[in-house]
C-alpha cells in the first residue's frame, strides 16, 4: 500500500501540469481525464470536461469493494494549484465564435472580385477542390489539436514537438500585426457610419469642401453630364480626400500627421473590443450572438433589395457566367487556393484557441464541416449581394459591369457599394445596416485573432498572467492601437496595403506549413489519429490521413512558391510601391517567422547530451495529456470513504 501510495504522489507531481486533475472513485480506484476504460461498464455521462462519470461496481470486484446498495461516492482530486479551465457556457457559443472568426470582411469584398477575376463560375471547381483537400483537412485537424491538448498555439508544442515551438510565438507575432491594420478598415467604417445619421449621405454630392472640380455625380438621369477619364465620383473623393485624405502623403516615405477623428473611431472600436474579450470565452461568447448572426440578417436584406433593382441580372450574369478556358491558367489554382486558406484561417492560433474550451469528448469532426461549409457558403452569397449592385451602377450609368467592378478590396465597399447605396431609395437605412455589418464582421475576426494570443500567453505563463487576464488584455489592446497610429495617418491607407500584402500572407501559410509537417511527420499521423479516436470515438478514415501526410504539404508549399515565383504588384489609388517597399515588407514578414529557426538553435544549444541526443529530446512529445493509454488506470487502491472528505471535494450519486 505504502508503494502504492507513493507512486500515486509520484504520477500526481508528474501531471502538476494538469488543469484538472484525476477522478478517484470512493472504491480507490482512480481514473484519468479522457480516460474510456472507466466508462466500460456502460455509463455514458461526463463530469466537468471530459471527466466520465463512474459506474456501479459489483460486489465481486474484491473484498474492498462497496457493498451493493450503499451510496457511491465521486471524489475530485485537484493535483494543480492553476485554476480549472474555461469552458463555453454553450455548444453555439462556440459555433458561432468559429463562424465569426472565418466569415470576416475578405468573404465580401475579396471572393466576389476573385471569382469574376478567374472565370466567373469556373472559378468554383479549384475552389470547391482547393476546399475538400486542402482547407477543410487543415481546418478539421486544428480544431482536433486544440481540443485533445487544450492548449494555446504556444504551449502546444510540447505536447506536438518542442522544437517547433517557435512556431507559436511567430503566431502569436503576425496576430499582432494583423491587429494593427485589420482593426482600421472597421475604423473608416465607423466614420462612415456616424456619416450615414444625416438626410442627405456626404458621399451623394460635390459641393462639400473637400471636393475638386473633376468631382461629377454621374448617373443616366443626369443627361447632361460628361464622364471624362479624369472625373472622379463624389463617393471616390469622400474616400480618398475626407476618410482617408491620402492627397495629403506623397507616399510611404512621408505619412504625414494622425487623422484624430480616424484615432478617435478606432480608439471606440478597440473598446469594444476590450469589453468584449476581457472576461474570456464566457462573455465573448455572449457577444457573437449579435456580431454573427446579424451580418447574415443585413446580407439578406441587401440581396433581397439588390436583386430588385433594374440591371440586376447583368450583374450576376457577369458574376457566374464561365470562362472554361481560364482554369489552364496557373493564377486561376494560386487565387483559389489563397483565398480557401485565408478564408478558412487556419495558422493564426485562433482555432486552437477556441477548441481547447471544448469539453473533451465533443464532435469537433461535425464542427469543422459545418462551419467550414457555412463560410463557403457565406462567400458565395456575397457574391451576390454584390454583383447585383454592381450590376444596377453598370444599367444606371449605360456602361459594362466590368468598368464598375474594376476596384477590388476596400475600395469595392468604400467607393462602388456606398455609391449605389446612395443612389437607392432610403439610401441612410440602407447605408447604415450595411456598415454596421462591416464593423460586426471586422469585430468577430478582431475578437478571434487576440483571443488566440492570449490564451497562448496565459497557458504559456499561467503562473503569472491567469489571475491578471484582465490587466494582461487590456496591455495587449494598448499595444495594439499604438501600433495601428501609422495606418491612421494620411498616407495609412499605404501602411495598411503595405501590412496586407507581405505582414500575413506568406508567414502565415509557412507557418502553417511547418505545423502540418510536424503533427503528420513528427508527432505521426497514427498518434494523432489515435488522439482523435479518444476524443470522439472514432479514428479518421484513409482520406483525411493522406491529406494530412501528403496533399495539405503540398497544398501549402503551391501557395508558398507561386507566391516567391510572382510577388504582387503592389498598388494603391495612383501610388506604385517603390522597390524598398518590397524590401521592407519582406522584413516585416521575416520577422515573425524568425521566431521559429531561432527557438531550434536556441533549444539545441542549450539541451543537455551529443547532437543527436539533443535532437531526439526536441522531437519527441514531452507528455501525453489526458491519461492516454500509456498511463490509464495506473494506480488500483481500495480505500473506504470514512476519510475521504478531509482534502478532497466529493460528490455523492
């Protein structure tokens, strides 16, 4: 007994680490977190997350058993000092969370303009395709991470592959810079928004004081108006000359000053932003009821009117009419692949984030299908709600849709969609459901992004931030708006380009690269398989496991070389990127993915043993978490449950 007992101080001190430590049954038996032997004997219920509950025992189990008929007693047996895990308080609170987080403002304004940039309705065979076997594997086996290891995108490496573990501090990094320009674009939004409360909308007319003489409101009812090549919309020069006022920055070399009402809008949708976050999951979860479901009530709405409108038609026309011959081109597979992956979002930590409060045993295999098929689906729809505007403006100024839709990114919200607001009846209504959707499908994705490094930080730091989150978010959201006052300044909307472009999108994809090779090649694709069993009850099938071994790889590093092979022509308005712009943006990329190979050097340096002992130690998992087999159902005692109260919480069934 005395062994025993000191064996059972022994694993507890091992799994300090634990956030909940291990079930002991009145009996003395004791059990594991997720641990399917102690739900054998048919009970299927759960205590806490993951925790089976336990079942009856026979008299004949041994003389120390309990005797039939007397109560059975649940003792929870806390072996941390850390607080037990957060949870969502519901199933869709979760749901909602990840839908808000995948659905942001690029399934708006960037799907539509690729899908008729790359042959309209052919486009949606690679996407479809890019979808099945790159997007929603990468998508299922982080939800799948994040829920069996419930940790942060940090701390989970040394449960992965502790070598790698720069790649969660890199993750961590390009959130921050995504937070610095993401969160201005809802920033113009607001403006335009508090712009909307008035009879007559600002963007409608020419004689404000920040128009020019080329301003020309043209329309088919104005007949006596001349479009020339150097006219410019007043919607165009509101943009540009009032919200933006980028006539006032030469360029990236001279920003100019801090717009104060841009910081001040910003500085409003940070603090919502810190209100929402600051408590955790409980109360996040609370907020995307409203910020998730309320896009999809005013896309309804706008497709509803859109497709009312005359010249509708030639609009979705010229959405998904096919061009079959575009598919033989290179570009067509590299933008649908990009745009599936940064859709979807796996790589930013977020998703892992939001899995690890999961309670162990959930379905998060049905989790991935829908919300992944939501956001395709959510993209699609976009296209229509766009595109029968757009084609409304081409019917309202007698040209093709092709010359309206030649803006893509902001400038197809900011500029052609306020236009065509303005120009529908109750156009203030109209334009002000339509920015709020903006800033609602901004706030979703802002939430998600910085939940993922704080729930990296806190589980990496648990001993100094748990019982600080508040002052910890609130840091980190000042971090990030002073970060974000260079894309408020007049040459900004550069900055942000500038962010867009190299800050996120080659990192990112290299990072998620890296994890995939780690969790398929490292850790191996039968243990993560063997992990998923667990957690769910079943193990994926032969098609996910060669996703993840072979095609996701392959996947990522197509988006990863045509990137290298043919970088983006930057471009903004009439400003052509300089060549040290390229320079710098790759600075700004490398920069976080630094993190990785210096953590390897870093870990190899200062380990113990010969080169190879040193590499072996950093390749191989340094727990399994949950009581998996390896350590299920250890320790066997029999004790009574005379003195079971003294250091325990028990729970009589």
């Amino acid at each position: 007994m005395d062994r025993e007992n000191e064996g059972g101080e022994k694993e507890k001190g091992e799994e300090s680490s634990q956030e909940n430590g291990r079930l002991m049954l009145a009996d003395g038996g004791v059990a594991e977190k997720g641990d399917p032997k102690v739900n054998s004997g048919g009970g299927s219920g759960g205590v806490s997350n993951g925790y089976p509950t336990s079942t009856v025992q026979s008299p004949k189990e041994g003389a120390g058993g309990v005797p039939t008929g007397a109560p059975r007693t649940l003792v929870v047996q806390q072996t941390s000092l850390d607080r037990p895990r957060e949870t969502w308080s519901k199933k869709m609170d979760f749901l909602l969370s990840v839908i808000g987080y995948a659905v942001d403002l690029g399934n708006v304004w960037r799907f539509p303009y690729i899908c008729y940039q790359n042959g309209g309705g052919a486009f949606l065979l690679p996407y479809m395709l890019m979808a099945v076997f790159g997007g929603v594997p990468l998508f299922y086996m982080e939800l799948a991470l994040g829920q069996f290891h419930r940790s942060g995108c940090i701390s989970i490496w040394k449960h992965i592959c502790p070598i790698f573990k720069g790649v969660g501090f890199a993750i961590c990094i390009i959130a921050l810079y995504i937070a610095f320009y993401y969160n201005t674009i809802m920033a113009w939004a607001l403006y335009y928004l508090l712009a909307s409360f008035r009879p007559t909308l600002p963007w409608t007319t020419c004689s404000n004081p920040w128009n020019t003489v080329n301003c020309l409101r043209y329309l088919s009812t104005d007949s006596n108006v001349t479009w020339t090549n150097t006219s410019t919309s007043p919607a165009e020069e509101f943009y540009t000359r009032q919200v933006l006022q980028v006539h006032l920055s030469p360029g990236l070399h001279q920003l100019g000053s801090v717009s104060w009402q841009l910081a001040l809008c910003l500085l409003f949708i940070f603090t919502i932003v810190y209100f929402s976050i600051w408590k955790g999951v409980k109360t996040s979860g609370k907020v995307v009821w409203v910020t998730a479901t309320f896009p999809y009530l005013v896309l309804l709405v706008l497709l509803v009117r859109g497709a009312t409108l005359p010249g509708a038609w030639r609009g979705v026309v010229f959405y998904l009419k096919p061009d079959w011959g575009k598919l033989l081109s290179t570009t067509v597979w590299i933008d649908a692949a990009a745009q599936i992956f940064f859709s979807l979002g796996p790589g930013f930590g977020v998703l892992l984030a939001f899995a690890s409060y999961n309670p162990f045993h959930n379905n998060c295999y049905k989790d991935a299908l829908v919300t992944s098929s939501v956001n395709c689906l959510t993209s699609f729809l976009s296209g229509f709600v766009i595109f029968t505007v757009l084609g409304y403006m081409a019917e309202m100024r007698k040209i093709g849709v092709e010359t309206v839709a030649k803006d893509a990114g902001p400038s197809l919200l900011f500029i052609i969609y306020a236009e065509a607001i303005a120009n529908m009846p109750a156009a203030t209504f109209f334009a002000i459901i339509f920015f709020l959707m903006i800033i609602m499908l901004g706030l979703d994705s802002t939430f998600a992004g910085l939940e993922g490094v704080i729930t990296a930080m806190l589980d990496e730091f648990p001993q100094l931030l748990s019982r600080r989150r508040e002052l910890f978010v609130l840091g980190l959201v000042c971090v990030c708006y002073l970060g974000a006052l260079s894309t408020l300044t007049y040459g900004g909307a550069f900055v942000v380009k500038l962010f867009e472009e190299y800050a996120t999108g080659p990192a990112v994809i290299t990072v998620v690269f890296l994890e995939v090779i780690a969790v398929s090649w490292f850790y191996g694709t039968s243990r993560f398989c063997a992990d998923v069993n667990m957690m769910l009850g079943f193990s994926p099938g032969l098609f996910w496991r060669v996703c993840w071994v072979a095609i996701c790889p392959i996947f990522l590093l197509f988006i990863i070389v045509s990137f290298l092979a043919f970088p983006p022509e930057v471009k903004l308005f009439d400003y052509v990127y300089p060549p040290w712009t390229t320079v710098l943006g790759y600075c700004i990329g490398v920069s976080s993915f630094i993190c990785v190979p210096a953590y390897m050097v870093y870990h190899l340096l200062t380990a113990k043993g010969t080169f190879k002992q040193r590499v072996g130690i950093q390749a191989t998992p340094a727990s399994r978490p949950y009581g998996s087999d390896t350590r299920a159902c250890k320790h066997k005692t029999h004790t009574q449950t005379q003195n079971t109260h003294k250091h325990t919480q028990t729970h009589t069934r």
